[in-house]
C-alpha cells in the first residue's frame, strides 16, 4: 500500500500565493516522476507541474513562471510554491507519483486532492 497525502489548499486573493505539499508513504522502493494535477468545475483534470526523481521538470503553459516544483528524494514529498494566483488557478489540485513498490510492482497513485479557491 502507498498513500499521498496533500496539505496547503485554501483560499486566497489573486495575486497571493500558496504552497502545496504532498508526502508519499507505504511500502515504496522508489518513486520516479512525481507531480501536481488540477481539475476545476466542469472541466477535465489536467497536468500542472511534474518533476522526475532526477530534477527535470515539466510545467503547463498557464503556470510558466508563477508555479515552481519541487521534490525530496529522501523524504518522499513534492511541493507545489503558487505565486501571483489567479481566479482560473481555482480547482481542486491532486498530487500524482509513479511508484515502484518494495515487492517492486508499478503503481500510478493519487492523492485525495485538495481545494484551492482564488479570489478576485
């Protein structure tokens, strides 16, 4: 079993910032490419950031520049820093790792995701 579980969501005007974080636990053997995923009302869920286990990361368009991501090998946690949000930043956000379990199985794992609410 591995589990990620996300803290940091709320609500905040536009142009504030939050910080997302995601911990990965269970029986992990390794994790290569974590990252952070959104889907708003009525709209498909969609990639925001992904990083790999050696630093390479990946972003969507729209968050070039006001979104980093980051990860902990060792601690197993992906960050998500939000700057200069906007009211279309509004959904709800799910941490997403592709896991090799310690019986060295494959397995794509989500978070329960968590609500971030932009203001305008």
């Amino acid at each position: 079993q591995v589990q990620l579980v996300e803290s940091g969501g709320g609500l905040v005007q536009a142009g504030g910032s939050l910080r997302l974080s995601c911990v990965a636990s269970g029986s992990i053997f390794s994790i290569n490419a974590m990252g952070w995923y959104r889907q708003a009302p009525g709209k498909q869920r969609e990639l925001v950031a992904a990083v790999t286990s050696g630093g390479s990361t990946n972003y969507a368009d729209s968050v070039k520049g006001r979104f980093t991501i980051s990860r902990d090998n060792v601690k197993n946690t992906v960050n998500l820093q939000m700057n200069s949000l906007k009211p279309e930043d509004t959904a709800v956000y799910y941490c997403n790792a592709a896991v090799r379990t310690s019986t060295l199985r494959y397995l794509e794992v989500w978070g329960q995701g968590t609500l971030v609410t932009v203001s305008s």
